[in-house]
C-alpha cells in the first residue's frame, strides 16, 4: 500500500494514500472509513454489534447538529476542542511527511517531533505585528 503509514502506540497502524480515506489494520481484519462510508474485511467487524464490553463512541446525526443540541443542553459536543485539535493533528502531521519526504515521529503528551524525525519549527510560523499569540 502506498501512502503514509501511521503507527500508533498500542500497535494499530493506520494507511493514508488510497484514493480516499484511512485504512485501519488490525489483528482480526481491516476497517476503511471515508466520509459516509465504512467497509471492512471480513464484513463481520462492522456488520456484527459490539458487546457490552467494547468501547462505544458517542455519534450524533452531524457535527452541526450536535453543536446546536449542545447550545441548548449545555452539554459538551461529542468532538469538543481537545478531540478537534487532535484529530487534524495527525492530518497535519500525514501533509508534513508527504511535503518533506521523511519519517516524522509524534510525540502525543509533549506535543512535539521526537528522536530527530521531524523539525520543531514546523510547528508554528512567524507572526505578522500586530496578528501575533498571547503569551501563555
């Protein structure tokens, strides 16, 4: 398979380079998902339901949908900020080895490049006065 290859730390690895989509492969099988599509092989992973035992995931009908209950309710949305920002890092971190050509390595607790596999300063860009960050 071609494409970026992601490798998390409980061992799922995740494929990027399809003509859409990610590939998740597993000990029993493999899951694509693309916007409204989900397949796996065998079948059986996303056709048969989860036990009581297995992860469940919040879903709601749509992002927009939810964020309007969640006005209402109070509630937090089922993909709050801390979810948002890390999801669209591992984008960003698939676009980064694509325009460099490298092996980047994540480090997901400091939030920066690991063992020389990626550069810091990819992290940020210079700031136009007076459209610059507060200081936290």
């Amino acid at each position: 398979m071609r494409g970026a290859k992601f490798l998390y730390a409980d061992g799922v690895e995740m494929f990027h380079g399809g003509p859409s989509g990610v590939t998740f492969v597993g000990t029993d099988g493999l899951i694509q998902v693309d916007r409204g599509r989900l397949t796996s092989v065998p079948e059986s992973i996303v056709r048969d339901p989860l036990s009581d035992s297995e992860v469940h995931l919040p879903h709601a009908k749509s992002h927009h949908d939810d964020w309007l209950e969640c006005i209402k309710t109070r509630r937090r949305p089922i993909c709050d900020v801390e979810i948002g920002a890390r999801s669209v890092t591992v984008c960003h971190l698939g676009n980064l080895a694509y325009w460099n050509h490298c092996r980047l390595r994540w480090d997901p607790i400091a939030w920066q490049f690991v063992d020389g596999h990626g550069s810091n300063t990819w992290l940020d860009r210079e700031h136009r006065h007076p459209y610059v960050l507060p200081t936290v």
